[in-house]
C-alpha cells in the first residue's frame, strides 16, 4: 500500500488559524487517494505533518484537494502551501497562499506554471474550465457611467471572497504609501524644485529621508484577514 508524506503550511498571521476541519485528497495521473483528515485546529506559522495512504499507486501526484467543514462558527484558514513526497520519494509542491472560507473543496495544481497547451490529461482541462466558470461568476462587469472604465458589478467589496478582499485591502496601503511618499518629498523641496543638482550628494540627501519608509509602509505590519 503507497503513503506518501504530506506537509501542510499554515500563514504567519493570527487570523490564518482554523478550528474548522481539515482534509486533503490527493489526485495523480492514475487515480486518486481517499480524504484525509489533517487536523481540527491548525495554528498560525505551523506546518502540519501527515501521512496519507493509497490503495494504489497514484502515479505522478497532479492535483490535491483542500477540504474544510464548518463545525459552529465560520473560522477562515490561510493556507500557503502544501508538499507532497511520494513513496519513490519524488517531492512535489502545491503552493496555495489563499484563505478559505466556510464549507469548501479547494484544488491546487502543483506549482509547475503549466500553460493550457501543456495539460494532455483530462482531469487537468476541466479543472481550469471549473476555475474560469468560477471567476467569470465571481467577477461580473457593469458600466459605473458612459465613458467610464467598467467596474465589478458589487455594491461592496465585502460581498466579495476574502482573497479578493485581502488584494483590495493591500492596494489601499500602497496607494496610501504612494501619497505619503510624494507629500514627503514635495516637502522635502523635490517636486517643486527650479535649479539644478549641483552634486550627486545633495541627491542622496534628498532621497535618504525617504529611504525604507515606502518598505515599512506597505510590508512591515502582517497581512489582516478582512
């Protein structure tokens, strides 16, 4: 009977925890292993170590399914990634970095960057049709006004999944790095400038004030679960 080892990434962050149910299923070229349970309560920054046994051999390991069973109380899990060693020891890796929500069954392809020209099997082609029929129903347009750029048919961002809401969330911060940025040089005399440079240190001057605070604006506080 094959086992292969499997390695489950919880995120860094307090909210990526979860005391919702866990499983995976592993999907390979030759069929695919029963679900599994990973476990009822995953903490933030811990991998997860298990083992998973086949009835057969699963051949090459293309596909893995994240299961995850509300039990009272909804509680997103952040998972960044999943590693699986098959028996033969062949090391293959899903990454994930997404939150899931509620009672849901996840597919993660492995961490290959296939092109649709490269799936010759056809468990793999009508997993992309699934994940293209999702976001087309996930992400509708209407027009906001005439001549306006189309916007997603929503009245909030908070109707919408929580990876897309974490990626709204995220471009608010770097546009208000941006403005910080820009208001910060502006006082520090560079945008309003009528003279040139008169040497390469007074350059370094300017930009030295500002030097690290766009990094710590935008990546030195931990990504909040919306």
């Amino acid at each position: 009977m094959p086992v292969y080892k499997v390695k489950v990434a919880t995120g860094d962050v307090l909210e990526a925890r979860t005391v919702n149910c866990i499983s995976i299923t592993l999907v390979g070229s030759r069929g695919e292993s029963r679900k599994t349970n990973i476990s009822c309560l995953l903490l933030p920054g811990t991998v997860k170590e298990l083992t998973v046994s086949s009835q057969q051999d699963l051949g090459s390991i293309i596909l893995i399914r994240l299961h995850k069973s509300r039990i009272f109380l909804e509680d997103a899990w952040f998972c960044k990634y999943v590693h699986v060693t098959a028996h033969d020891g062949t090391l293959y890796r899903f990454p994930c970095y997404q939150w899931l929500d509620g009672n849901i069954t996840l597919e993660v392809r492995e961490g290959t960057a296939k092109k649709l020209a490269d799936d010759t099997l056809e468990i793999l082609k009508e997993q992309r049709r699934r994940e293209l029929k999702a976001r087309q129903e996930a992400f509708e347009w209407k027009t906001y006004s005439a001549g306006w750029p189309r916007c997603l048919n929503v009245d909030s961002i908070f109707v919408l999944d929580s990876n897309t809401q974490f990626s709204c969330v995220r471009a608010t911060d770097f546009t208000g790095v941006l403005i910080f940025q820009g208001a910060t040089q502006l006082l520090s005399g560079f945008l309003l400038r009528s003279t040139n440079w008169s040497s390469l240190d007074e350059m370094r001057t300017i930009f030295a004030r500002t030097e690290g605070r766009d990094i710590g604006g935008c990546f030195a506080y931990p990504p909040q679960h919306p």
